[in-house]
C-alpha cells in the first residue's frame, strides 16, 4: 500500500494541509498548472470548500478591520 493510499489520521491532516496551501496559492493566483492537477487528486473537496470560505471570511474581516483603522485616524 502506498502511503497516499492511506486513510489514518496522518493523511487527513496532510490533505488538510495541502487544502490550505492550494487555496492560499489560488487567492494568490501563482500555480502551476501540473502542481495543481497533482494535488486535486490528493485532497478532499470539503476540504478545500471549507478552507476557501475561511480564506475569504478571514480576507473580508481583514479588509473591515483595516479601512475602519485608516477612516480612524
């Protein structure tokens, strides 16, 4: 079996961990495109569905908290 193929703990927290990393390069827009075919066969797309809406929650709440600081000065 290779360890790909595994399905324990281990492999779960790196396909969560690659979910993380291909959206912050998709926000980004710097991707190969062979990288990015190599790694949607490796993660989960509930993964990447929940980390793409993190990502933009995070951007947007980042965005209200940074013109609400300039507008305050």
């Amino acid at each position: 079996m290779n360890k790909d193929d595994a399905k324990g703990p281990e492999h779960v927290g790196s396909s969560f961990l690659r979910s993380i990393q291909m959206v912050g390069w998709s926000f980004f827009g710097i991707r190969k495109g062979s990288e990015s075919q190599a790694d949607m066969a490796r993660v989960n797309p509930f993964h990447i569905i929940a980390v793409g809406i993190a990502g933009a929650v995070i951007f947007v709440v980042g965005l209200i908290v940074l013109v609400n600081w300039v507008v305050a000065k």
